[in-house]
C-alpha cells in the first residue's frame, strides 16, 4: 500500500497530540474546535492538459529553433519539430504530476474557491453546527492546495471579527510549509481559545458536544 502525503506528515502520536490539545483547549470555553485536513480539496484535472500543452509548445520552440540554427545550406528536417513537440508533450505532463509545479498551473481564484467550498463541505460533513449555542469552530487544512480556512459557526461569527482568524491561519500555513505541521495545528487550537476568550465567548461547557478527534481525508 503507498503511503499517503497525510500518514507521512501526521503519525498516529501526532494525532493523539492534537486531541488531546483539542480536550484541553475546549475545557477553557464554551466553543467547540473541530481540526479538519485533506490531502487536497480538488483533483484539479485541467493541470495535465495545461502541463502538457505547455510543454508541448516549448518542445516545438525549442525544436524548430535547433532545426533553424542546425539546417545551414541543407534542406531542413521540420520533422524534428513534430518529435520536440511530442517529446515536449510528455515532459510536460510528467512535470504536471509534481505538486510544486501544479499548484502554479491552477487559477488562483478556482484555487481559493475550491478550498472555500470543500471547507464548507467539512463544517457540514462533521456537524459543526450541531452544538447548543452554535459555537463550532472547523479549522480546515488543505495540504496540496497550502491553504487554511478557519470556519465559526452563527454563534461565534456574532461575536467574532471575521478578520480576528486571519492572523491564526497565516501562522498556521507558515508552520506546515516549515515542516512542523503538528506544532502549528496545537498552537492554532490555542490560539482560536485566546481569540474567543478575548471576544467575550463563554466559559467551558460541562458537556462536550462534538467529538475532539482530528479528521484526516486522502483525497
């Protein structure tokens, strides 16, 4: 079985270290946090067409241009140029298949529209709204796509500046891209408790109303 980018970013312990920060912090409001990763939130198909389409046009510059420089006073071979627009075809869908590459080859708008509804998807899928007072924070992590979306629900966004999650979501991307994933997922857990304390969200709950495992999904 190959072993997905989620199994080798979060070990088992990993996921114990987040719920238990998940228990922890939910003993110090009435709030309740919910920590959500996919792997990606799209299979983005419109990447391998774009890859190897401009691959396809590199192979073909690059051929016709060696075909140019090398033809002299013979008579030109242009069937080198179908050759580099093949060749220039596979390795761009090949360079396609790395995540660095399409990333870059995906709208940044359908990026962040993709993300935006898959987090929707997420705070439906694990009922975040289940709660008594609609108190449910979902914070949502796309791996492939580096984005983090964090989610309150009617009673929290009451009270809440929308813009008082942003500084928590920039921390937490800049934590994954360094390699400390786990680390960044526990003090984002901490951080959304000091925000809803600082907003005057109520003190912890004697009933826990929506579980405190994190959710990972390969997909």
């Amino acid at each position: 079985m190959v072993s997905s980018r989620i199994d080798s970013v979060f070990s088992e312990a990993d996921r114990e270290a987040i719920r238990a920060a998940t228990t922890a912090a939910e003993r110090k409001t009435a709030a309740e946090l919910v920590v959500y990763v996919v792997e990606r939130c799209d299979p983005h198909s419109e990447v391998a067409w774009k890859a190897a389409l401009i691959g396809a046009a590199w192979g073909a510059a690059c051929a016709a241009v060696a075909v140019w420089l090398a033809a002299g006073w013979a008579e030109p071979h242009y069937l080198w140029i179908l050759i580099g627009t093949q060749v220039g075809l596979v390795a761009g869908w090949l360079a396609g298949r790395l995540e660095s590459v399409a990333r870059r080859l995906v709208d940044r708008e359908a990026l962040e529209s993709r993300v935006e509804g898959r987090a929707a998807e997420a705070f439906l899928e694990r009922q975040v709204f289940a709660t008594k007072e609609r108190t449910g924070v979902l914070i949502f992590v796309a791996l492939f796509e580096h984005r983090v979306v964090v989610l309150p629900d009617q009673g929290i966004s009451a009270r809440v500046d929308p813009n008082a999650w942003d500084s928590i979501s920039s921390e937490l991307a800049r934590g994954i891209r360094a390699g400390a994933a786990v680390r960044a997922l526990i003090d984002a857990v901490g951080r959304c408790v000091d925000v809803l304390t600082a907003h005057g969200v109520p003190g912890p709950d004697a009933k826990n109303q929506l579980p405190d495992e994190p959710r990972f999904r390969r997909e």
